[in-house]
C-alpha cells in the first residue's frame, strides 16, 4: 500500500469499510477448489479497503473501491499466501479516523487464525450468475 502511488495518494483521504459476513478464496492445489472464509462467532465484520474515482475517456465519473490485503495468518496458509485486511471490533473508528498512515499500517495485519472458520463450496461461486443460495452450502469437491 506504500509502495503504489495510487494507493498512497488515497490513504490519508479516502478510506472505507467494506461490511462482510464471509470472503471466498480459492486453494490451489492442481485444481482450484474455492472456500468460504467467516469468523466463527458468525457476526458481520468490516474489511479495510480505500475508494477513489475518476474521469473516464468518455467524460464519464467512474467510482471504484479495492479491498486491502495483507500475508495469510497461520489458519490461511493452508488456503491461500494472502487474505483481506479484517478490520478488529473498535478498529472501525480508528480506520476512518484522522490518523498518521503510521497508525493506520499498524492495521494492516491478519486477523487472530482462532477465530476463522472455512468450508469448500461449489464452483458455482465462479459465475456473478449464480446468485443463489446454493453458493453457500458446503461442497465436497
């Protein structure tokens, strides 16, 4: 996040929180066999992310937001090398707040392994189509 000027430009200014109840990655052994990450206390969580917009060719504003990540935690690992940055009850405030981007890094860390829970799910969750229930259920792949 320090090293992309885009992303510098934004931090100071233009932080926000991205509500969730789960994320999805995919594991890559061979096939990629795509997981459903949540917090086993099953509440909603706030993942860290920055948002910007700009003038498009056309003329046209365009408003885009990214998801920060950072390394996987232990728990991760087994899935995937990274994970998005979960935001801890309390640290909300203090990631919109006005802070030094010095704090606001300190953030910027895996959330505790002993609190995420994980199942494999269809590859259903491949398609923006497939908006349905069924990718959600656990699946044996």
């Amino acid at each position: 996040i320090n090293e992309k000027p885009s992303f510098r430009s934004v931090l100071g200014t233009k932080r926000c929180l991205i509500p969730a109840d789960a994320f999805y990655e995919w594991k890559q052994n061979g096939d990629k066999v795509p997981y459903r990450i949540f917090l086993k206390n099953s509440r909603l969580f706030a993942l860290a992310g920055l948002w910007d917009y700009w003038r498009a060719p056309d003329g046209s504003i365009v408003h885009s937001f990214t998801i920060i990540t950072t390394g996987a935690n232990t728990f991760m690992q087994n899935i995937h090398d990274r994970m998005p940055v979960i935001l801890r009850h309390g640290e909300e405030k203090l990631w919109l707040g006005q802070h030094s981007a010095d704090d606001l890094l300190k953030l910027l860390k895996p959330y505790p392994s002993d609190e995420m829970d994980a199942y494999p799910v269809s590859k259903l969750i491949n398609s923006p189509k497939n908006d349905s229930p069924e990718v959600l259920e656990a699946y044996e792949p």
